[in-house]
C-alpha cells in the first residue's frame, strides 16, 4: 500500500474510532476492523489469488479499500454489501481513489440484504467471502456461505473473539463441513479463516 493510501486508510480508522465513541447505538457505530486484521485480510485476497471477493458489511468502506488495494495484484474486483445507506462508503471510495487511481473502479457497492444477496450467486463463484455484519444472522444464510465458495476458496469472519456467543452457531456449522479446514487467528477482534478443500485425487502408482 503506498504512504498516501496507507495514511488516508488510517485516518478512516481514527475517525471511525472517535464516531463510535460517542455513539450508544451500536448499529450507528462504524465498527471498523482493526488495522492489523485489515492487513492480514488484504495478504489472504493474494494468497488466494482471489479476483472475485464479496464483503458482507461495509460500513464506511475501511475494509472495503483494504480488499480493493489488494486486488490490484490480483486483477479482481469486490462486491460489498451492506443494510445501511452506503453514502459514507462511496465518499471513502472516492477519496481513496484520489490516493491510488483506480482502486474505486475495483469496488461494486450495494444496499441490500447480505444473506439474500448470497442466495442468488453461483456455486463455486466466490474466491474469498468476508463476513462482518450482524453476527446473529450468518447461521440463518447457511448454506451459502459455503456454497458459493470455490474449491480453494477462503471464507474470513471477524468478531469470532470478542464475540463468541454470537458467531458460536454458525461456526458449528461450518466445522460439520468435511471439505472446510478452519481455524481462528487472534488479530484484532478474532478473525476465523476457512479453506474450502479442492476436489483432488491422489496419485495412484502402477
């Protein structure tokens, strides 16, 4: 990430961290994710190779840059979802875009239902899915979350620590799945990382 994104970034943090402060209504709260969970994610979308990812919560779009600067190294594009008015992630997009031309272009914004939009897409047509929106809800998308997914493909949900109770459901779910490989990494708020296997088959001597 180049100094000028990497600045604008953080002070998308900052300010997101003082709105919150003074919100008593979590869900008019930004609720960013850190930044060091920020850089482990946008190092997934390259390990990946991922060039189609999907965000469920956007927010004020700070994740949202993080995905789009990585997929510049992989050619990809991130769709983003989000309940709420996205206006603050469009004006973030646009600010980010001043700091590295074209990242904006790598981001489709939408308004609509997470769990809903996940229903309508494709087996297998999502390299890397990012789950950070209203927790309670993921156990009730089932099975998407896993199908669109494709072989190979990482599955990241955040708040897994600082949350447990609430994720709990869903990722007894997913460790039912015998082609997901998952564990939690301890960055930030909890992030859980899961791998859909590849379909393969050993090689067979004569």
């Amino acid at each position: 990430m180049n100094p000028r994104l990497r600045a604008f970034v953080h002070g998308v943090y900052a300010d997101g961290v003082t709105h919150d402060a003074t919100q008593v209504d979590r869900l008019l709260k930004r609720r960013n994710l850190e930044p060091a969970t920020a850089e482990l994610l946008g190092l997934l979308v390259r390990i990946a190779g991922a060039r189609r990812v999907v965000e469920i919560g956007t927010s004020n779009g700070f994740s949202t840059i993080w995905l789009a600067e990585a997929l510049g190294d992989t050619g990809g594009q991130v769709t983003s979802i989000d309940t709420a008015p996205i206006d603050d992630a469009r004006a973030s997009l646009a600010r980010a875009d001043a700091a590295l031309p074209g990242l904006a272009g790598r981001v489709d914004l939408r308004q609509a239902d997470g769990g809903g939009y996940l229903a309508t897409l494709t087996d297998n047509s999502v390299d890397l899915l990012f789950l950070d929106a209203e927790r309670t809800e993921y156990r009730h998308w089932w099975p998407h979350p896993v199908r669109v997914l494709r072989p190979g493909g990482v599955l990241a949900i955040d708040n897994v620590l600082s949350h447990p109770e609430e994720v709990a459901p869903f990722l007894s779910l997913l460790t039912e799945e015998k082609d997901v490989i998952g564990a939690t990494v301890a960055v930030g708020k909890g992030l859980h990382v899961a791998w859909r296997r590849s379909v393969w088959e050993p090689h067979r001597h004569a």
